[in-house]
C-alpha cells in the first residue's frame, strides 16, 4: 500500500489528475497487443484489464500492401481493436504512452493520464526501415507505415503517379509492386534489390527465380544486383539514383526494407534491450523487470534451430509471443522454444510459401541435409475445378531425419499446407513422421492420396537418408 501511495503521489505531481488502477496494462493495439490482451482476459477472468494504442484506427499489418490494389481503402483493412476489446470486457484508451516509471510500476500518456500496473505488457511494434541517403525526407517517398491516416495519404498520391520505384523486393516490396501494377496496368512499376532474386531471403534460388518471373510477367521491371545512392528532386522525387550510374524517373518512391523494433518506450524506461536491438526476454517473454512482458516486433527473438538471434518479425510470430506473454502474466504456463518462420504470399495467382529452413540456410548453419521433393496437380482427377500444380520441397537433417523446413510454389492452397508443415517442425518430427501421417484427402479439395505431394516429397526424402 505505501508503494501505492508514492505511485499516486508521483503521479499528483508529474501530471495532475487522479490515477488510474488496473491489473494488467497492455501498450499496442495491433497484433501482438490486441491478442495479448484477449489472451489475459481468458487466463485471468476477474483481472482488470486496459489496452492502451496510439491511433483510433489500426491497420492489419500483412493487409497494407492490398490498400493500394484488392482492397482499394485503408479505411477496409482494420483489425476490429474496440470490438474485440469489448466482447472481452477489457477497458480501451487511446492516447499515446510517453513514459513507463518501473519504479512505481506506472504509464504516463500524451493527454495526462497516469495508471498503475501489476502487470504490463510492451506491444509497441517496429519501425520501417529507411535508407541513409540524401532525399528520404522528401515528400512522396513513403516507408510502410502502419498509420492509417499516413496510408491514406500514401493512396492518394499513388493514384496520380506515373513512375512508381519501389526498394526492396522482399515480401512487402513484391506485394506493393504487383498491388500498384494492379491499379492501374499504365503505371510504370520498377523494383530496385540488392540481391540476385525477388524475396531471397526467405526461398532457395529456383522458388526465388519464380517469383522474378511472377512479376516481371506482369509488366513490372526488376533491376537486381543494384544499389540506390541517391533520391533526387526538390519538391518531391524526380528520379532515383543508382550505384550503377543508371538514373530511374520517379515520382513516388516506396521503400520495402523491412522493419526495426520500436523500443523507444522501453529504453527510456530502463529496460535491458537484447543483441537483436529488441527488448530483452525470456523464454516466457518477461524483460529484465519481471511484472513486464514484452511481445510482438519490438521484443527481441532466438531461432526454433539454434537459439541464436533472430531478425524475424511476422505477425504470426507477434501472437504466438502475445498468447504466451497473456497466459503468464500472473503464473507462468507457456514457454517460447524459438521462431521457426512460417511466410506465404501470392505473385500473380501462384502461392510461395515457407517454413523453417530453407536448404541454403540449413547449408549455412552447418546441416548435414537431405531434400525431398515432389509437385503434382492439387485435385484428382486433375480436371476437376481449381486444379493447379503443386511443387513441395522439404529439408531433412541428414542423421537424424528431422524435419527442418519446407518450401511450396503454385496451388493457392499452399497458403494453408505451409501452416501444417511450420507445426511438423515445431513438433520434431521426422521424414518417416511425414511419410506415414494419415492425410485426409478428397478431389475437390487435395492431391490424391497416391500424389499427395507433402508425403511423397518425405517419402523421397527417406530413399535418400537410407543410403
């Protein structure tokens, strides 16, 4: 109680107006926060709850690059923060957070509010990446942010540009490009990447050269192998620069780099901040302050393989950390073993997805491996409707047999066999494992069960390891 007191006190004093108790605090109402909070809610049933965000309106992060194409509004691409925070019966205040006093377990806000916490729980996301170079800062050269009115604003603008540059051809710069394209077929979409492939990081180089061919198919130009140097314009762009001495009209530039943790809040709070410039967390995602938890992009991340830092940041790896970060507020249930990375896009109607190790990164970990493969059509007979090739690689390690990831290209339902084959990893399981599931199967809906690819690109992969 007297530390209760002194925390009022504080807060008397800082900003004038009465505090606020709750048991639980969540700061972020995107991804990681709003599953954080409905996840305290089921663990903790007659817990006080409040989630705290920024902005009235938040955009599902993975949806933004449709805005711009499929979807057409920003103002339709929003994650249901009040709904779910009211079915859930969890408290909501929209206000900027611009202090954490762990001292007094306290959150200051922008417009004066000060509430005390039991527990909280950091969601505060990432940051866009952006280049060190002359003309970032000019007007209509658009990071992705995750700002509805930004993104609004950003509509706007590309609806009247011609020449349209996009750095970086990961998966948000691929989407962008093609979304942009889709728009308007007139525009001029170019892709500028320092790598040899579309989305390299992420697929071995045949999966990668299909995403190049993805795009370039549909008008869009990709320039590989190339470094931007400068943005030039005045007012806004006029063209972009390359190391290569090659000059690119432009007048909107949209930067596809990635993402860095936001961790403004906890730095100023004094929380310990981890080798991948996230907030330091345990395998329960408790931070150096064991009463807050921290999820989602800004917390820092070990690989599922060698708990080693990760750079991944997913919205999938968001509420997976947010439903361990939920459940062990007050009683420590869940443990997080690593983030294997599940992906999955759609370049011109053709899946790519990925799960776990790709055989290039498995190679430059150290694995002995053995991959099977196998594609076939996803229907059986193969002309009944939605019919499309299916083409499944799967990277084994050699002595053991474990699964350690798997790669997929074509049939849309990729989408949701990439899924099946991140939990295969996650579970440990082995080609055998694979080769032997009971898959159910029917023709309008998979392979036969006689070419169901997910088992035979195993059981090939279980030839190879008995040689």
């Amino acid at each position: 109680m007297m530390i209760v007191a002194l925390a009022i006190k504080i807060a008397n004093t800082e900003k004038g107006k009465t505090m606020k108790n709750y048991d639980i605090v969540i700061i972020g109402g995107s991804a990681a926060g709003a599953t954080a909070a409905t996840t305290a809610r089921k663990h903790y049933p007659n817990k006080s709850i409040l989630s705290i965000r920024d902005a009235k309106s938040v955009p599902i992060p993975c949806g933004i690059p449709y805005i711009y194409g499929t979807v057409g509004d920003a103002m339709k691409n929003l994650i249901p923060v009040d709904n779910m925070m009211g079915a859930a019966n969890i408290d909501v205040l929209v206000d900027p957070v611009v202090k954490i006093n762990q001292e007094f377990n306290l959150v200051l806000t922008a417009a004066g509010e000060t509430v005390h916490y039991e527990r909280l729980v950091i969601a505060t996301g990432s940051h866009p990446v952006v280049l060190p170079i002359e003309g970032m800062s000019l007007p209509n050269v658009f990071p992705i942010r995750k700002d509805v009115n930004y993104l609004q604003t950003m509509q706007s603008e590309l609806v009247k540009a011609k020449d349209i540059v996009v750095i970086g051809c990961g998966f948000i710069g691929a989407e962008m490009a093609e979304e942009c394209k889709k728009s308007n077929p007139e525009k001029n979409v170019r892709v500028v990447e320092v790598l040899d492939h579309a989305l390299q990081v992420a697929f071995d180089p045949e999966f990668s050269a299909l995403a190049d061919k993805a795009l370039t198919d549909q008008g869009i130009e990709l320039l590989m192998n190339q470094k931007v140097v400068k943005i030039v314009g005045v007012k806004k762009p006029e063209s972009v620069l390359l190391e290569s001495g090659v000059s690119l009209p432009a007048d909107l530039v949209i930067l596809g780099l990635g993402s860095v943790p936001n961790t403004d809040l906890a730095i100023g709070a004094g929380l310990k901040i981890g080798p991948a410039k996230g907030l330091c967390v345990n395998r329960y995602m408790q931070t150096s302050d064991s009463s807050i938890f921290a999820c989602g992009d800004c917390a820092d991340k070990v690989s599922f393989f060698d708990h080693k830092p990760s750079a991944l940041r997913l919205a999938s790896i968001a509420t997976m950390e947010a439903r361990i970060a939920g459940a062990n507020l007050f009683a420590l249930k869940r443990a997080n073993d690593g983030v294997v990375g599940c992906f999955s896009t759609v370049l011109n109607k053709k899946a790519f997805a990925v799960a776990g190790l790709t055989a290039t990164e498995a190679n430059k970990k150290g694995y002995a491996i053995v991959v099977g493969e196998a594609e076939s059509i996803n229907r059986h007979p193969g002309l009944m409707p939605g019919g499309d090739l299916l083409k499944v690689k799967l990277v084994f390690e050699k002595g053991t047999g474990l699964l350690l990831g798997g790669q997929l290209y074509g049939a849309l339902s990729a989408g949701e066999l990439i899924n099946a084959i991140s939990a295969f990893v996650s579970n440990r399981m082995t080609a055998d494992d694979l080769a032997t599931f009971q898959a159910g199967t029917h023709p309008a809906l998979t392979a036969s069960p006689i070419a169901y690819q997910l088992v035979n690109a195993a059981e090939n992969a279980v030839a190879k390891l008995s040689q």
